[in-house]
C-alpha cells in the first residue's frame, strides 16, 4: 500500500490518500513534485468522483509525505472491501 499526505500548519491534513497501484502513485507523485518547481496550483480531477486543489501557497507552506509499506493478508483485506464499498456507493 501506498499513502500520500500533505499535511499543512494552518490546516491540519490537506490531503490523504492511498493507492495500491505503484503507477497511479507514481504519477500522483510527480504531479505533487511538478507543482511545487513550477510554482503551479496542484489541481486534478479523475473526471467522476475525486477532485484536488491545493493553492500554491499553501502547498508550499505543507510538509509531504510519500510512503510505501506491505500489508498483511488481513490489512490487504480490509483495503480492499473499504475500495469495493466506495465503488458501490458511486
């Protein structure tokens, strides 16, 4: 599993997310990356149900984390219902 946090003084977490895919987290990544050197809005749309926009600013003033860890058969589990009950409600 891998989580993505932007987590600003003034407004607590900004931004959590995690994905299981390594490319969607990848490019999710270098999107965070290429904000921050071109002093660019991070804004993303999926085109359904998951908009982001964090003004330059406050990105800039945020602390990112970008982490990887293995789940157990059992964590996997619980990711996984919690992902397939979001696809029902949508």
């Amino acid at each position: 599993m891998k989580t993505i946090r932007i987590i600003n003084r003034e407004f607590g977490f900004s931004f959590e997310d995690e994905y299981d895919d390594k490319t969607q987290f990848q490019i999710f990544l270098n999107m965070v990356h290429s904000a921050l050197s071109l002093k660019n809005d991070l804004s993303f749309f999926n085109g359904k149900d998951f908009l982001v926009h964090i003004p330059y600013e406050v990105l800039k003033g945020s602390v990112i984390f970008g982490s990887s860890h293995d789940l157990s058969l059992g964590e996997y589990a619980i990711v996984k219902s919690k992902m397939e009950g979001a696809d029902v409600k949508g």
